[in-house]
C-alpha cells in the first residue's frame, strides 16, 4: 500500500500532503512468469500463495505457454514444500525444469524486472486507500505490460541475470 512517487505538485508555499494507508499488514500477492518471446503470465490473490496455488500457477504457465518451461525461482519456503517437491518429481523433465537461486540474489531473475518496472512505472503516482482500489490498477498495470512483449523481452537483457547471459 505504500505508493512509489515519483512527482507531485502543490501550490507555492505549500506542503504536498498525500493520504495513504500505512497498514503493513494488507497486501496483494502476486505471483509472475516471462518468457524470452515476450509472454507475461501472472495472479493475484489477496492472500498468501499456498503449495497448491503455486502448482496451479506452474500448471497455468504450462498452459499459457505451450512449450517447456525453465522455471527460475528464488528459495521462499512455498517453493520447496513437500507437496510441491513432489508435484516436480511427477512432472514431465522435458516440459519442466526448474532452477533455483542462490539465497538473497532476487538480481540473478529477469522476473524480478516485472515488479520494478511495475512499481517504478505503471502504479507511479498512485496513491490508494485500500486493496480493493489497488487491485485493480495492479491488473491494469499488469495487463498494460502483457501487450508489450518486446518490453518484457528487455528484461532479459538487464546485465544482472546470471542464467541468461
């Protein structure tokens, strides 16, 4: 819920003053994957990803992309639950292969340009009061971002992602 600003205005003398909430507790949960043709698959929940979500989110991008998928992820506990361990050990080795990162190195996936550019661009200068007002900006900004494949293409390009240079 805290906004990114990157500009505001406000009269001469005056103190800009913009009212949000600071409720740390309330979040959006957003899970993404990119491809290198430029796909951008994503979902939202307002509340955390569980070992279920996050296979149905592994099937979703299977099927969005119909080809096998490398999936890079980082070492957040939901990814190496037993359910999901297992969901990989049953999953086609040629349709899926997974890497993980190395702890704290989120700099190391090109995915994580997708939260940056997100952040600094499409929800910039936007002040909600509540989940239910941000949502739906998050799915524009989302959406916005999807129809611009040689966008999420350059993502592959940051010098930063080990596994694609």
């Amino acid at each position: 819920m805290m906004p990114n600003l990157s500009h505001t205005f406000a009269p001469r003398g005056q103190r800009p003053v913009i009212v949000t909430s600071t409720e740390v507790s309330v979040r959006v949960y957003v899970a993404s994957a990119i491809s290198s043709r430029g796909d951008l698959v994503w979902d939202t929940q307002n509340r955390p990803f569980t070992s279920a979500d996050i296979i149905n989110f592994l099937k979703k991008v299977y099927r969005s992309l119909r080809q096998p998928i490398m999936v890079i992820w980082d070492n957040a506990s939901i990814h190496s639950s037993e359910q999901v361990r297992n969901f990989l050990k049953e999953a086609d080795q040629e349709s899926l292969h997974l890497i993980q990162q190395p702890k704290y190195s989120p700099h190391l996936n090109a995915d994580e340009q997708v939260w940056s550019y997100l952040k600094r661009v499409e929800l910039a200068n936007n002040c909600k009061k509540n989940i239910k007002e941000l949502l739906p900006q998050i799915e524009k900004g989302l959406n916005n971002m999807a129809r611009k494949p040689q966008l999420i293409r350059q993502f592959f390009k940051h010098p930063e992602p080990g596994f694609y240079n």
